[in-house]
C-alpha cells in the first residue's frame, strides 16, 4: 500500500526543507576526498551493466546515487560539492523543475556488507521502485518505463509494471503487460514456486485484490474479499504462506488503520495476525492518506513463527517521515516486540541473513536533516550500511532485499 506512494508524498513535504542544505558537521568527506589528483568519474554506458549478480553481494537495492558522480553536482577538483544540494546544476539532476518529482530514474545496485563495495547494474531508462533476485542472472523488479503523466520524465508518477532483468541476455521483459490490471505494487517473489505475489487493481474497479503471476505469465487472483483492500504482501520462505495487510474499504470506514493477516498459499485458511496499533492523541490521517495505528509491509521470519512490520505510532514526529515502529509479532501467543520506535522503519525483509528495511528519520533541529538508508538488524543490533552523502534523502535507497 505504502511503497507506490511513500516516495512522492515525502518529496513534495520536504522540498523546502531540502533545497539550500548544507553539509552537516558530523558528515565531513565527499566523493573525491583523500585521492591524490582526483579524475573526473567514468561515466557508465547504457544498458545492463553486468552480467551477473556479483558475488558476495548480501544485499539488492534501488537508488539514484549515480547522479553524485554527474560533473553537475563536483567541484572543479572532482569533488562533491560541499552545497550539492543547494547548487542550480545539481538539483535539477535530483528533483523536477517544479520540485514534484525526482527527476532521474532509479536504478538497481548491489551491496556487499563486509567489503561495503557497491556494484551498479543497469543504467537504462526505467525508474525501479523495487526488485527481488529470481536467481543469480535474473531480477524481478517493479518500475516505470514510459511517461504516462506527461510530465517529460520518467518516474515516481508513472505508470508501473513488474518486468524481468535479465543481466545474461542484456534484456528486460514485461511481464504484467495485458493482463488487464493496474496499480501494481508490493511484489515478491517466491525462489520456491516461482511465483510472483502482488496487490493490484481490475482495470474496470478501484479495488485491490492479491495476485500471483508465474514467469510464464500466468495469473491467479488470490483474494476477492470486496470489504477490504489487500495491499502490502510477501511469501513465506518456504513459499506455503503470504503474509500481507488488509485496509478496510473506503466504503466502511476511511480512518480504520490496516491490519496484518496470514493465509495459504492458494488464498485458503485466511487468518488476521494483528489488531493495528493505538491513536491515543487522535491523530488524522497521516499526510490524509494513513490512519495512525496502520500495520504495513509485513514479512514472515525463516520458520514462519513470527512477522516483522512497520506500525505507524505518530505523524507528529521525526517529521515529515513520523514514526513507524519495527515490531515482532508472535503468531502463536500474540506477543509483540517492539525493535525500534524513533524513526520510521519502512518495507522490513526477514530472511536467515537477519532483517533488512530502509529507515528515515530528521536528525537535528532542522528541516534541512533529512536521511534516508538502508539497515540491518542482525543479532541483536542496528547497522547503517548507507553512509553520507548516500544516505541523503531522496538519494538514500526507498527499498532494498536479501540476496540469498
């Protein structure tokens, strides 16, 4: 439900805020720092980049840090300007011309945790949103490749599909293309059946349901419940299970927050695991759009025991992003632990490797001290694994998955 609006809401709140930053005092270093007679950056050619994912790398994700190494936005040393942000040349590679949108596509990367090496893999012309590693050559991803808006750029505001990313074959495949639907978001796909799950809408209804899509292109619809809205979804990994939350229809009730349910993989045995959380200052609607107490982009732990999900507590802090908790929930006892309740904690993944999630927060008094970046939570502690500038909202990454 979040991930195809989350982005494009918080870029307009935080414009004005973002336009004129400065580096921060505790952030010093650019691109260029401690290299003796830096070189302009080589610029990558079009395409699929590589032809495999690389090995060692933990961790896929989405960005548009690549726009850090355009001579726009260095300093006559190579260096990243210390004003990157505030400069004329620079922001217009970062945000449209009337501030809206982002105004270059996202592209897909690979991390390796240990080394910190970051790896690019394509630089084409869609805007990906989110991706899921099919195997070692092929990625699922969400994106935009046309500009259906016709605001002259492809992006955050288009039209999306899920495609396939083949880094062998250099081709990309759609492959939601006539099926009749819309609104596409929240996919994931299962290594185990091979399928794919994802929350869209019939193109005659405005209406989510769940949806699985093999590779081979064929559709399943899952859910048909017309009291709800099924939207944030992911497998179990043993692919027997979805995991996903439920918003009640507009028609029942606006402010309801969603909740969180399990179900088999073929839509039977349909079970709610969570209640939503609490409004105790009765709080509206996040931004008008999300009801304080939602659940949202839920995930199922390794053994299926547990759920890992973002809560929405408050829109009244760590503004303009709020607070999302990062809670566990039992399935047996009903037991929630709450791991982290000062930021907002987005799109969390459970797999062995431990949870990976993208969190935002304000750091300062500022509305200048904005972040975004992708962490961990592995044996029982935090990492940041984005380090300035590329933890910069909006370059930090919007969603990010488990090589396995």
């Amino acid at each position: 439900m979040r991930r195809s609006v989350w982005l494009v809401v918080l870029v307009i709140v935080a414009l004005v805020g973002l336009y004129g930053v400065l580096r921060q005092p505790d952030e010093v270093g650019s691109l260029g720092d401690n290299v003796e007679n830096p070189e302009p950056p080589e610029e990558a050619p079009e395409g699929i980049l590589v032809d495999e994912i690389p090995v060692g790398a933990d961790i896929i994700f989405v960005s548009m840090r690549y726009v850090l190494d355009d001579l726009a936005c260095l300093d006559e040393e190579y260096r990243l300007k210390d004003d990157w942000l505030g400069d004329a040349e620079c922001i217009k590679l970062i945000y449209s011309e009337d501030f809206s949108i982002t105004s270059s596509p996202r592209q897909l990367y690979t991390l390796d945790i240990e080394t910190g090496e970051v790896v690019q893999l394509t630089n084409v012309g869609y805007d990906f949103s989110s991706s899921k590693p099919i195997d070692m050559t092929r990625i699922m991803a969400i994106g935009a490749e046309e500009d259906t808006d016709g605001d002259g750029i492809v992006g955050t505001g288009d039209e999306v599909n899920i495609y396939v990313v083949d880094l062998a074959s250099k081709e990309i495949e759609c492959l939601t293309d006539g099926l009749g639907l819309r609104e596409y978001n929240n996919p994931d796909y299962s290594q185990v059946n091979g399928l794919i799950v994802f929350s869209a809408q019939r193109q005659e209804l405005f209406h989510n349901y769940l949806f699985t899509l093999s590779l081979d292109g064929e559709l399943t619809q899952v859910t048909d419940d017309d009291e709800y809205f099924d939207f944030d979804c992911s497998w179990s990994e043993d692919g027997s299970m979805i995991v996903f939350n439920r918003l009640p229809s507009p028609e029942s009730s606006s402010l309801l927050p969603s909740k969180v349910w399990l179900m088999d993989a073929d839509g039977s045995n349909m079970v709610q695991i969570s209640e939503g959380g609490s409004n105790p200052d009765d709080e509206g609607p996040q931004w008008g759009m999300h009801p304080i107490g939602l659940d949202a982009d839920p995930d199922l732990s390794p053994d299926n025991s547990k759920v890992v999900f973002s809560r929405l507590r408050t829109g009244l802090m760590n503004e303009p992003f709020g607070i999302y908790d990062l809670v566990i929930h039992d399935i047996e006892s009903g037991e929630e632990t709450i791991l982290d309740s000062s930021y907002a904690n987005m799109v969390p993944e459970w797999k062995s490797q431990g949870i990976v999630f993208v969190r935002q927060k304000k750091i300062g008094d500022r509305d200048v001290d904005l972040k975004q970046s992708i962490h961990v939570y592995i044996d029982g502690e935090f990492r940041d694994l984005e380090p300035y500038p590329f933890n910069v909202f909006p370059i930090g990454s919007n969603g990010a998955s488990w090589v396995e």
